[in-house]
C-alpha cells in the first residue's frame, strides 16, 4: 500500500511464499490488498514451504488468514500469474538488470532459489531491503536469539547473504524501538477512507495484542512497513551500520540467528547496511498519504 501511493515508484510484481501464514492465504490477502487500492500488479506465487522442511509454523498473531481474519474480501480473487514468482524474478532482473528493487518482508525461499538456478541474479538486482534478523539475539521465535523470517528458513537467508554483495537490513530489535504511540495508531486507524477502514479491521488482531502487553515503550510495531519506507525514502534513515552478516543454521538453540561480525574480526568484506535507527514521524507521514 505504501509502495503504490509513493510518486515516482512503480511496483512491477509482488511475490509471494509462505511465511506468517501459507503461500495460498499470502496471494489472496495480495489480492484483497490491491483490491481495496484499486491497483493492478502482477501477483506471482512462490514457495510452498522452506528449503528444508520442519521448521515453518503459522503466526496466530496475525489472525487464521494472516490478514487479521479479515472479513470484508472481494467475492473473487484476482487472477495469478502462471509463471512462478522465482522464475518471475529471473526474467523481470534479465531483462532489465541493475534497474529493480526487491523489498523481501518475510523468509528469502524465493530469492535462495533465485540464487540457485541463476547464479549472477544477485549481481543483477539493483537493491535488496529486507526486514529479518536481529542485531542483538532479541529473537520473536522458539529459537529466542531468531527473528521469525530468518528462523523459518535460515538456509534460504544463508544463501542469500553469501551470495548478494549489498543488502541493507531491518532488524527485529529495530522494529521494537520504532513502532508507532497508541496515539498515532489510533489516528490512523480512525480514518474513514477504503484504506484506512481495511488498515483498521486488518490491524486490529495485532493491536490487540500489542496493547494487551502492557509493556512500555511497545506501541504498535511496524516491521515491514519499516523496510518499506526506507527503501521509498532513503532519508528516513538516522542511523546505519555496515557490517558482515551471515546466519547459524545449526545450533539448537541459536539456529536462525543472524550472526554480525561487529569488530571485523572474521576480515570478510561488509555485505549488509545494519539500519538502526528511523524517522519514525516520517514513516508515519507516508502512512497518512497512504491511508488518505
């Protein structure tokens, strides 16, 4: 929604795989979405599960549907593309290379496979923004030193640090530090515009949630919005690191952790922008045009 009320961006395709909840809910909850924005996009599906089974379990957070149980969908969902999202992604970097962005907000399945069949896709792709990992072992999963994106399907993340030179990073622990006041979320779950009412009814299992916590300094958080913003607004950034990251894929109680070289101890060359700090009163500018 962020992306296709920003001037100047165009959003060629938007792919989907199973993450908060299966592969076959995210494309219609796409679906539901473009709906209400009146918006025509390419809606391509992708992974069915992670590179190596087990480890995937839906988030109730988000409601049975992951789109807060969402009652007001369209009577048909629109149509998908045949292609799959990881051969979509193949072509679309082809055919014009160095020109996209991708901005991945949930397990990077697709983009590990993209890697795999086409080696130079990295090269190919312009940016990558994704919203996964922590910077300090603040995990949300089982595994707590995992964020959830990566603790799904951290041999998919693996491969695409190794593989991509540049990336640039919001963090789960950077997420808890820059949600929004109560205050401004009920702003803006008040407005009465298509967008805002959906804003309101899909959110409402999650802030629910969130104000159930009872904890200070959590107002409702904005993990994928985050990544989104900084990618249509670059200037939102206050603050960065630029570090090596990579991922443990095999401890029992650490699989899933981002792994950050703070020191340069390993001497591996930086591959990750590590964003710590956001203008969270721009963010929330880009949210009122959005929703208005």
């Amino acid at each position: 929604m962020m992306a296709l009320t920003q001037p100047g961006v165009s959003v060629e395709a938007i792919t989907t795989l199973t993450g908060n909840t299966h592969v076959n809910w995210v494309t219609r909850n796409v679906s539901a979405t473009l709906d209400v924005m009146q918006a025509d996009v390419p809606i391509y599906r992708g992974a069915e599960r992670p590179l190596i089974p087990g480890y995937w379990e839906p988030v109730d957070l988000m409601g049975n549907d992951g789109l807060g149980n969402y009652q007001n969908r369209p009577q048909q969902d629109r149509p998908l593309e045949a292609e799959h999202a990881v051969k979509a992604l193949i072509r679309l970097v082809n055919e014009s290379p160095g020109e996209y962005t991708i901005v991945a907000l949930g397990p990077m399945t697709n983009l590990a496979l993209a890697c795999h069949l086409d080696p130079d896709f990295p090269q190919k792709v312009g940016q990558l923004v994704f919203m996964g990992g922590t910077i300090a072992a603040m995990g949300n999963t089982r595994n707590l030193t995992a964020e959830y994106n990566m603790y799904v399907d951290p041999e998919a993340a693996l491969v695409v640090l190794d593989r991509f030179p540049a990336s640039s990073m919001v963090s789960w622990e950077t997420t808890v530090q820059h949600g929004f006041s109560w205050a401004d979320y009920d702003a803006l779950a008040a407005l009465e515009t298509p967008a805002g009412r959906f804003f309101r009814e899909t959110g409402q299992t999650t802030a629910d949630f969130l104000r159930g916590l009872n904890r200070d300094g959590i107002g409702y958080l904005l993990p994928d919005p985050l990544a989104m913003a900084i990618t249509l607004d670059p200037a939102l950034i206050r603050a960065s690191d630029h570090r090596y990251v990579t991922m443990e894929v095999q401890g029992a109680q650490t699989r899933g952790q981002t792994i950050i070289d703070h020191l340069g101890t390993t001497g591996k060359t930086p591959n990750v922008h590590i964003i710590t700090q956001i203008d969270t009163g721009g963010v929330y500018r880009l949210f009122e045009r959005m929703l208005s």
